[in-house]
C-alpha cells in the first residue's frame, strides 16, 4: 500500500516508521522543514524513541519512507492516510483548539482522491470524527464519505519511548462511520501492525471494532481519564496522610493486594501529552463530569499545595534559594509538556523565592530558553523540590545541595538514608521526616 502519515512527531513518525516496516510505500507529511529534512537524511528528529534510529537507518535509503512538507504530493493516490496532528486545550477555558486539526484536514481533504480510508489518530471528544471531520471533508474535497473515501477513528494508545512494544502489546481500537469504512480499517490496520499474544485478554489482540466512531473516541478518552481520576484520589489521600502523619505508599500497597484496588501513587504533578489533557477533552462534552473535573483541579494544584507544605516548615520563602530538581514531565524522557516544572516555579516565585532548575537530560542553553537559571549539583540552595523521577536523583544527598535546609520530594524519588539530619517532606510520607 501507499500510506501518507500527517505530522512526524514523537507518534506519527514511529507510526510511519512501523508501516514502512511492514513493507509499504509511507510518505510523512509534516509543517517543521527541519523535521522533513532530517527524516529524509536518515536521522531521528528527537532522541529516546526505542528502535527508531536503527529502524530510520534501514528504510530511508531503501527508498520505504520519506517526508515532505507538501501534501499534494503525499495525498493523491494514497490507499490510507492517517493523522496525528496535535489537539490543543485552552488552558483557561478547557476547550479544544482545533486550529492545527483544523488546517490539516483541509490540506489533505483539497488532495483527497476516490478510494482513500482515512484514520485520525489524534485524541478527540466524542462526536468529533462524525460531526466535524465528515463535513469538512466532504466540503473542501466535494466527496463522499461511505462512497469515495471512509472515514474512521483508531486512537494511538503508546508511550513515547517505547511505542513500538507498545504497538504490539495493545489491541488497535476502530470506530468507523459505516460497516464498510470498519472493514477497510481493520484491513489496513492488519496490514501495518502486529500483535504479541495476550493470554489476559477476553478476546484475541489484534484490531478490535468497537461498534462506532464515538465508542472509539470515548474510549481513549476514558482510558487516560481514568488514570487522571486515580492519581487524583491517590493525591487526596496523600494529603490527609501527610495530615495525619501515615505513610500514605504502605497504606496503597496493602490497598492493591488484593486484586479490586489498583490504586495509583501519588506526585508533585501530572504532565505529558495525554493525562492533563484528555479529561478536558472528555469535559468539553460532558460538562456534568463532576468527578473528573474535582480530579483535574486537584492534580493541577498539587505543585502549589507542596510549595506551601514548604513555606509552613520554612516560613516566608522571600529571598531563599530553590531548585527545582526535573524539567521534564516524567523521569527519563526528554519533554516538558504539561510538567509540573512551571507550576512549581511559578508558586516559588510567587512566594519570593529566588529560582534555579536542574534537569539531567537538558543543557544550560535549553533550560535558559524556558527563562529558567541553570542548576548545577553541588551548588547551593535553601530548598529543593524533586519534581521529576530521574533515575539520577535517587542517588543525590544533603552533601549534593550545600546548606540545603528542606527537601520535598515530590515523587518519593531519594533515598532516605541519604538525607539524614536533612529536613525531607516526602508527598504522603506522614510529613516531614
């Protein structure tokens, strides 16, 4: 097959990859010339992806995959095009931004030709494939969806940084408009994906129908809604432990022996692409979602409630030297998307406190570019605040922060019997230890 995949970024380009992979002519179509030119040379455009490298290496000299920034060239005579373009959410008012989408679509739509199944794969609230995407469709390319294209909806459900095990390890959900847009999905898709065998499973992995394009939507949404939900409650309980002086991990621990309790753990902050975002997408259609938005709110509010739990142990912050240990949204992985780092600076700062950021994985200049001071270890700082799971932090100690006065770890991410004599308010800990 010839298969165009929209927008090469951290999904959509593995995505692309992976279908080249399995022996089919891609081509990536993505806005950044940058992002186009270093996939046509062979090279990752972002580090951490598992395999892609090695994978880039060996199908852009065969001649299986290659980008470009022009969609008339990618779409015509495309058997599938599938879309992986960024949905933003207003971060005042928890609407959707459909712009990018928005701009994509009809970009593909004005080259759109008969017999094209295509995919969306970005995350949308429910309704969005039917009563957006169809009309557009058919306006800007004067078709018709059932007749000369399909139209379906097969959310992405991997990781960055290992989505091709993840590719295997999940079943691909399809919601399509029509009996016969489903069954071309389920085709291509078989075509383009394997499966490891899931013995767990009430039914074989592979490609799964699920009925409609909205049970689709609904069902990334509330897959990752769920987590949000969790972490939340796993938050509040935190909090009344650290109250009450329990240690909120034996109580969850003892919680999930049993297999009816899957609590999650707690954290300074939810960040990344998926989590913050999704349960606002799922609100954007059902605003009576009390649950969800109580959950939201209160994960979103967490940076500044463990920068107060700091301020009453310390006092006024007004002058005081903080770092905040983490950049990135979730230890080991190169991004800052929705991470908990501009809360917790932003409530430092607001309280007076003179901030610095460190993060392992970004240089100086990098962290600069966000307007951050720099951080180094073995300097000096009043306070820290481990925002981020790094791997190298569970090795740090008081002798790391000269004249440190109070750690807040904010991922139970050190390691106490490197922090004795040193004030350490772990998140639901029972307080300061």
């Amino acid at each position: 097959m010839r298969i165009a995949v929209v927008a090469l970024g951290k999904i959509g380009l593995p995505l692309a990859v992976q279908f080249a992979d399995q022996g089919h002519e891609v081509v990536g179509v993505d806005v950044n010339q940058a992002v186009v030119d270093l996939v046509n040379t062979g090279t990752e455009p972002f580090p951490g992806e598992a395999h892609l490298q090695e994978k880039l290496t060996e199908l852009v000299p065969a001649g299986r995959l290659r980008a470009t920034t022009d969609y008339a060239d990618a779409i015509p005579g495309a058997d599938a095009v599938v879309i992986v373009v960024p949905l933003f959410v207003n971060d005042t008012t928890w609407e959707p931004d459909f712009g990018w989408m928005d701009a994509a679509t009809r970009s593909l739509a004005e080259h759109l030709t008969p017999g094209t199944l295509v995919s969306y794969e970005t995350t949308l609230p429910v309704g969005t494939t039917r009563g957006r995407w169809k009309p557009l469709i058919e306006e800007v390319s004067g078709l018709t969806e059932g007749t000369d294209f399909h139209l379906v909806f097969s959310p992405e459900r991997v990781l960055t940084g290992r989505v091709f095990a993840d590719l295997r390890k999940y079943p691909k959900l399809v919601g399509g408009l029509s009996p016969a847009g489903v069954a071309r999905a389920i085709e291509f898709y078989e075509s383009v994906l394997t499966f490891d065998e899931r013995p767990d499973l009430a039914r074989p992995n592979g490609v799964w129908d699920m009925g409609s394009a909205e049970a689709s939507e609904m069902a990334k949404l509330a897959e990752t809604t769920y987590r949000d939900v969790n972490i939340g409650l796993a938050n509040q309980f935190a909090l009344y432990a650290d109250e009450v002086g329990i240690d909120v991990y034996a109580v969850i621990e003892a919680c999930n022996s049993q297999p009816f309790s899957h609590i999650h753990r707690p954290g300074i902050a939810v960040g990344g692409h998926c989590i913050p975002v999704y349960p606002r997408l799922y609100l954007s259609t059902d605003n009576d979602a009390e649950i969800v938005r109580t959950a939201r709110l209160l994960n979103a509010s967490m940076p500044d409630r463990l920068v107060a739990q700091a301020a009453g142990v310390l006092g006024d912050l007004t002058g005081l030297t903080a770092v905040v240990l983490g950049a990135a949204y979730r230890g080991g992985v190169k991004e800052t998307a929705f991470s908990g780092v501009f809360a917790t600076v932003e409530a430092l700062e607001s309280r007076g406190a003179i901030v610095a950021v460190h993060d392992p994985l970004y240089t100086d200049a990098e962290l600069e570019r966000f307007g951050w001071t720099p951080f180094h270890i073995g300097e000096s700082a009043d306070l820290a605040i481990v925002q981020a799971d790094h791997a190298d932090y569970a090795g740090l100690s008081a002798a790391d922060v000269p004249g440190i006065r109070l750690l807040v770890d904010g991922r139970n991410a050190t390691a106490a019997d490197r922090w004795v004599g040193t004030p350490r308010l772990v998140i639901g800990a029972g307080g300061v230890r």
